[in-house]
C-alpha cells in the first residue's frame, strides 16, 4: 500500500483539486499571498494514542482561508505537466538541506525526518499549486516506519515546517505506549477495567488522560442505585461540572452491551457529544441503555465485581446519594497482559 495517500478538500463544492476550477481565476501568487500570511499550515494526528509497531497516520494540510485562490510555484515544475490533486513531496518532506518533518520524544531535542525510499515518487509536477478560496489540500501519511524513535513510549511531537515562506510551522502530539487497564480504588475494594481502544478511541483517549492526570483521584462515587448503576467523576460531587479544561467528546456508540461491569461515558440526556469526565458502571444487564451511551472498559474478574456487589449495598438515600462519601482513592493504570 502506498503510504502516502492524498486527499484535498473544496468547501460545499466537491472532493478533490482540479485546476479547471481555478484555470478562469486570478490567483495571488505565493510570494504575495504567503508573505501576508494566509495561508495556515495544520498538522494532525488521527489518533493521540498509539500501540509500539501501529500505523501512525498523520494528516498535513494547507489550508487557504481567503475567498481568493492562491498559488504556490513548485520547484523544478512543468507548465505542461498534469495538475496535482494533493501535496508534493517536496512540500511534506522538504530538501535535505532543510528538512520539512521535525520529530522529537518528550524533553528531547527535534531531530528531522527523511522521506521514504519506498514512497512513490511524484512523477512529472506542474509549474504551480493551486488553492482554491477557502479550501484546502493535504496529505496523510504513516510515519511508523520513518524513525526508531516511534519503537519507544512516550510523548512524540512532529513538526511540520513547509518550505513556504511565510507560512509558520505546525506541530501534534501523540503518545505511543503498550494497551492499559484502567484500576478503579476505594475504600471498599477495587475494580478493574479492560479498555475498548478500537471501538471507542476518543473516548478511551479522554479516560486514559484524565487517569494520567489524576483528575479522579480524592473525587468520589456520588450516585448508587442498586440494580442499575454507579455513577462518578463529578468534580463538585453533585453530577455538575466537566474536565478542568471544559473539553467534550463525541458520541462512540458500538455494539457492546451494557451488562454488570461496563464502563461507559456519562452524557446530557439530550447531546450525545457531551461525554467529559463523567462515568457510569453498570450493575446489571441494561439493554435500554445498549447504543445510547458510549461503551469504554468492561469489568469481569471476581474481584472487581465483589466490589461493584458491595458499592452497591451501601446504604443512599432516595435520589441514590450516598449517606456516606465513597471516596476514589486513586484511578491509575497498569499494562494489559
């Protein structure tokens, strides 16, 4: 499989670039249109967390947010040469003497990345690219196999410094590390979790940060209602509040049903994308709430579920709060088997 796939996007228009939409349009050219700044560079990552040895997908666009069209002079292009849909590789990789790709690992210093000898080459570039008003082009590319540096954990960010003057740098971050569990404490035992990466990776990413952070940690379980569920992670203790940084996430509903020990993201009754920090344990079969909520972890050893058992027997009053604070010890995380 090729590894660099292009995509370009025309707003409320069509998918892909052609120049016969721009042929009839003056267009600023990029010494005018860079030097003022128009144009926005984005780097970003289709995922925040990846598995040592997974594709690392990485989207590059230039964005042209103008209601005119831009065009950048490529180098060494025919003017008889067939448009382009997407970035040359010039435009991604950069030269060797001035590399476009910059990675670094947590504290470490940037160090630049080559392209890749087993990517197919662009072939005959025309003299130009062309951007049309208030659209974009980029590219996607896995940049697995372009370091050994991505066979470490930790904190990785690219930078992407287009050879386009004018145009300022972008960067994302990801983290690869090895699957977690996520490890539930309080004062009446301890529960377990294994996380659904692949079926809700949004979610699941927003849960494993907030676990790092140690958001949860001192917050407590303030509603019990035997025979359905237990809810947590409420940052005033009341079902209130969102992620200090006030950050939702969108709806992942999948196919796992809610049975004793499934974790899933709480919501507003009415917007399914408003999952934030709150968390809700099931305590029991619920198939009206199969699809309406997103699905994160599922607790099944004995262990775990003797504590949800005993959570649940503790002694509430009519709206399900406890008589007593239930207290989070800590929600930490330990490699899956």
């Amino acid at each position: 499989m090729n590894e660099f796939r292009y995509f370009a996007r025309i707003a409320a228009v069509m998918l892909g670039l052609g120049a016969a939409l721009c042929a009839a349009q003056d267009a600023l050219v990029l010494q005018d249109a860079a030097d003022s700044g128009v144009l926005r560079a984005e780097v970003t990552s289709t995922r925040r967390v990846f598995r040592p040895g997974d594709p690392i997908l990485i989207r590059l666009t230039l964005r042209n947010p103008t209601s005119e069209v831009i065009e950048l002079p490529l180098p060494n292009g025919r003017a008889d040469a067939e448009p382009l849909v997407g970035l040359p590789r010039t435009l991604v990789y950069g030269e060797p003497d001035a590399p476009g790709l910059w990675l670094s690992l947590d504290d470490d210093k940037p160090a630049p990345l080559a392209a890749p000898a087993s990517d197919e080459a662009d072939g005959d570039i025309p003299a130009s690219l062309r951007i049309a008003p208030r659209a974009s082009v980029g590219v996607e590319i896995d940049i697995s196999r372009l370091s050994r540096q991505l066979r470490y954990s930790g904190v990785h960010r690219l930078e992407w410094r287009p050879p386009v003057a004018g145009v300022a740098p972008a960067a994302a971050t990801f983290r690869i590390e090895p699957r977690k569990r996520a490890v539930l404490v309080t004062d009446y035992g301890k529960i377990t979790f294994d996380l659904f990466y692949e079926q809700a990776p949004q979610n699941v990413e927003n849960l494993l940060d907030l676990i790092r952070s140690q958001f949860y940690n001192g917050l407590t379980l303030h509603r019990i209602i035997p025979g359905f569920i237990i809810q947590g992670g409420s940052p005033d203790g009341t079902g209130g509040g969102t992620r200090p940084d006030g950050r939702t996430v969108p709806a992942e509903f999948h196919e796992a049903p809610f049975e004793a020990g499934t974790l899933a993201m709480a919501r507003k009754p009415a917007d399914p994308d408003s999952a934030s920090c709150q968390f809700f344990i099931a305590l029991t079969r619920l198939p009206d709430l199969d699809g309406q909520y997103t699905v994160v972890g599922q607790a099944r050893d004995d262990e775990s579920l003797l504590t949800l058992r005993q959570l649940a027997n503790l002694p509430a009053d009519e709206n399900g709060r406890p008589l007593r604070p239930v207290v989070i010890r800590s929600f930490t995380l330990i490699d899956a088997p």
